[in-house]
C-alpha cells in the first residue's frame, strides 16, 4: 500500500507545501495550526478508484524507478504524463535509460530542454509509447512468428521494428536508431514498461 500511495502523497504534501510559502507573514498561529491539521487530514484521505489505477500507471511506473528518471523529466517537460496515467491504454512504453541519454552529445541532449524544440521532443517521446501491452515474451514470439521481424505502432503513427539478436529483443525506428531491451515486464495497470539502452532518435 505504501508504495501504491506514495505518488499521491509526495504532490499532496508538495502542494500543502507551495501553499505555506505564499501566505504572508501575517497569518496568525492558529490559522497555521489549522492549515496543518487540514494537510494532515488531506495525506490521509482515502484514494479514488481512479487514483488507485493511476497509482498503477505506466507512468507511474516510468517514475518509480530511478534509472528511467531521464525519461520520466522530458515526459514532464512535453507535457504529456496524462497519456501514459489517466488514460486506459494499453501502452507499452520503451523507455531509455539514464544512461542512454548520457551516451548523446551534449549538444543534442541540451535541445531536449529548449522550449522552441517542444513539439521535436513530444514527437520523439511518443515514438517510444506503443499502442497495445506486448511483454517480452510477446514480441520474441510475434517476432519469430513473423519471420524475424515484427512490427509496432507506436502512438504518433510511426512505425518501429522488433527483431531478435541472440538472446536480445532489439526495436529499430524508421530512421535506423536501434536499442536493445534490457530490463522488461515492468507491468501496469494499464500496460507494461521495459528499459532500453538505446534512444530512438528522429535525426
């Protein structure tokens, strides 16, 4: 349960926080007390079904873990988390690692992070968010099935590859980016995750 809940309380408690600091220092005692006492109560309140699946999320899963905290900051920069938490889905999100991203140039990392590039990196998130939940054992066998090579869409229309190399699940982009997949079957309650070692570039 503490795990399931702790997204909602980090932003409640975030929130009450951001609260406290605007008020004006002549806010007296008492009504700091009672300000409290209402954080107290709103960090115990009983979540939502609906709170309870996005607790569950894909996207909530992207940010549990910490290798994929990457990733999880340009989805926020884009903008578009709710995709991935407050809709139904099934997705299977191929999220690059921490270190994925570190293995760019600088140059490219840094346009990541620039407004006017916006809508490239929106466009380059959501070609790594698949349509359907595929966990691994999925795509090696739709892999096989389709002589060697199986094909994905993913939510902005692209197309990517699945191929196998070895005892690897490799996806290739339309542009001839590769990653491999290296941790797989992060499950959600509306889809899967699996990590990569690689960033599916556009460019």
């Amino acid at each position: 349960m503490k795990h399931m809940y702790r997204l909602f309380t980090i932003l409640i408690v975030l929130a009450a926080a951001v609260a406290c600091k605007n008020d004006t220092n002549e806010a007296s005692k008492d009504d700091t007390l009672i300000k409290a006492d209402s954080i107290v109560k709103k960090v115990r309140k009983i979540p939502t079904e609906e709170e309870k699946a996005q607790a569950k999320s894909v996207m909530a899963g992207v940010m549990m873990h910490s290798e994929l905290g990457t990733f999880a900051r340009h989805m926020v920069t884009a903008g578009i988390t709710d995709i991935l938490l407050k809709e139904q889905g099934p997705f299977t999100v191929l999220a690059p690692t921490n270190a994925a991203f570190e293995q760019l140039e600088e140059a490219k990392q840094k346009t990541f992070l620039m407004p006017k590039n916006r809508e490239a990196l929106v466009d380059l998130l959501k070609n790594h968010v698949v349509r359907g939940k595929f966990d691994l054992s999925t795509l090696i066998a739709s892999t096989k099935a389709n002589r060697g090579k199986f094909q994905l869409q993913t939510i902005s229309g692209d197309t990517l590859f699945v191929s196998k190399k070895g005892n690897s699940v490799i996806i290739t982009n339309k542009q001839g980016a590769t990653a491999t997949i290296e941790k797989s079957d992060i499950d959600a309650s509306n889809g899967v995750v699996h990590t990569m070692n690689g960033v599916l570039l556009l460019d």
